[in-house]
C-alpha cells in the first residue's frame, strides 16, 4: 500500500507507545510497517532531496506533534514515552489524528501559533492556516515546491534553446561539456565547428584535460523526434574520424529505435534529449543564475547536555 501520510501515522504511533514504556524513534520506523502493510522498498523510498528516507521523515513529523500537543515526552535524548493525556487519548482509540483533532490541546495551538502554521486575526480568531497541505511534513513540501520551481524553469530554459540560433546552440552544448568536467578551458580543450563542412560533427571537446581523447558532438536545436536514420549518420561521421566516443544532444526526444540502435554499436554514443539537456543545464548554472538559498538547520541535542 502507498506510505500513510504522517497524519495517518500519529494515532498507531499514539497506540504503540501505550505500553508506557520508553522508546526510541528507530523502533517506531521498525514496527509500524507491519500495521500499513509497507514492503521494504517503500520503507526504503527517499524524498527528492535524497537525504531522508519518506518513512522515517513522516513517522518523525508524526511523532513530534505528538509530542508538541503533550501526548508523549522526551524524558531524554532520542527517546519518547507516553504522557498521563496521550493514554487517556489513546484509551479513546481514535481512527486518525490530524491537526484539527490535536488543536484540541492548548500545548499545540500555542506551539502552532509560535511556529506560524496557525495565526490569529485581530479579533483574536483563528485564521486560515498557512500550510497548504496539512497532510505534508514541511520537508515534503519544500521538495514539492522545489519540483514544481524547477519543472517551470526547465520549461523556460528548454522553450529558449528551441528560439536561439543553431550555431549559438552549439556554443551552448560545448559550454555545457566543460561545465561538466571535461577538457579545461575553451581555448585549451573544446572548439565548435563551422556550420559548413562539418562533416555530421558539429562540435569537438577533450574527453580530459590533456586530450589523451576527444569527444564529438552533434547538437540538434529541433522540434521533431530525432530517428534512427540521424543517429546512424552521426556514428558514420564518427567512423570517418577513427573517434569512439560521441554525444548526440537535441532539444527534443529520440525515437525508441534511435536508443535501442546505440546499444548494438561499438562506438560509445550518449543520447540527451531535451528533457535531460535542461536538467543539466540547470544543475551545472547554464543559462540560469541564482536567485535563493534556503538552509534547513536541525537542534544540536548534544550541544544542551551538560558536560
């Protein structure tokens, strides 16, 4: 079944530590999938940023306003246990505690209110909350609004290459490359060939600084699906260069015949389309500068323990 949102999570997490005794976060994320069912690989799932798994994030976020609303207690480092008000709310044995059901509990409007997710007006009513969706830990909704600034500037940054002039868009490719690691300088490692008599090559880089080998280029600024038939041709004018290796790039896709074709081939051709183009554009600052940076910082717990 999907991983339960962290909403889901709190009134099992509530039930789980109503043994009362003291238990430390790793045994939640251990023994709650059996309750949703989850298979390793869902456990497993890491959120876009790639540097939590999704599970642990949301048991985490669940467990905490748990703990915010004074159902459960940190009676030392990494630990939790269950307050006299969680048992009396876990004796309830309720089907689902959202944020709705924990504004019940001043612990939690008071902690809402300090931390900006529930304000009030003037007249001292609740106002609607900032949280687009409750049902989101606030790393979940950063990575949704991250994946959603990025997929429009990569729209924007692939609808530009589309307009520009070839030759330009050749230049871009080669700056590309070397952004990426390869060669040196322009002058030291890559040039771009003239649009006349370049022979199905339109740009050349070396593989490394020292030009032990050098990559070919193709760069395609088209709307249409590059075929077999172009991909056959570029490996030809490679073969006339005794070159290995080469870099088919286009602003669109390639047909899935163009792709099976560069597995059956001795030369070592690599194929970025369009999607895979802006992408590494933007994660290598082409075309695009920097306009914010966010950084999410966590409470040092051992710096407040006594020496």
């Amino acid at each position: 079944m999907p991983i339960p949102e962290f909403n889901e999570i709190k009134a099992p997490a509530l039930e789980f530590f109503a043994d009362g005794q003291q238990h430390r976060l790793s045994e939640v994320f251990e023994a709650l999938p059996k309750h949703f069912k989850l298979t390793v690989e869902e456990q497993n799932e890491v959120l876009p940023s790639g540097k939590q798994r999704r599970w642990h994030n949301r048991v985490n976020w669940a467990c905490y306003d748990l703990f915010r609303a004074g159902l459960l207690e940190r009676p030392r480092r990494g630990f939790y246990v269950i307050t006299e008000v969680g048992k009396k709310v876990a004796a309830e044995k309720p089907n689902m505690i959202d944020r709705d059901f924990l504004m019940r509990f001043p612990q939690f409007v008071q902690f809402t209110q300090a931390t900006g997710t529930q304000k009030r007006d003037v007249k001292g009513e609740e106002a609607k909350q900032d949280l687009p969706a409750p049902s989101q830990t606030p790393e979940e909704l950063m990575d949704s609004a991250h994946r959603q600034l990025h997929n429009g500037l990569k729209k924007e940054v692939l609808d530009l290459a589309k307009t520009i002039d070839p030759y330009r868009f050749e230049q871009i490719v080669v700056d590309l490359l070397l952004a990426m690691g390869y060669g040196g300088s322009r002058e030291e490692a890559a040039k771009v060939t003239k649009a006349s008599g370049d022979e199905g090559i339109d740009g050349v880089i070396n593989e490394d600084r020292l030009g032990l080998d050098v990559v070919y280029i193709q760069a395609k600024r088209w709307n249409q699906t590059v075929g077999r038939k172009e991909i056959q041709s570029f490996v030809g004018a490679l073969d006339g260069k005794r070159a290995r290796k080469g870099v088919f790039i286009t602003t669109s896709d390639f047909a899935e015949t163009a792709r099976l074709y560069v597995e059956t081939i001795s030369s070592k051709v690599v194929l970025i389309d369009g999607d895979r183009l802006a992408d590494l554009m933007i994660e290598h600052n082409i075309g695009v500068t920097r306009s914010l940076v966010y950084e999410i910082k966590r409470v040092d717990s051992d710096y407040f323990e006594e020496a």
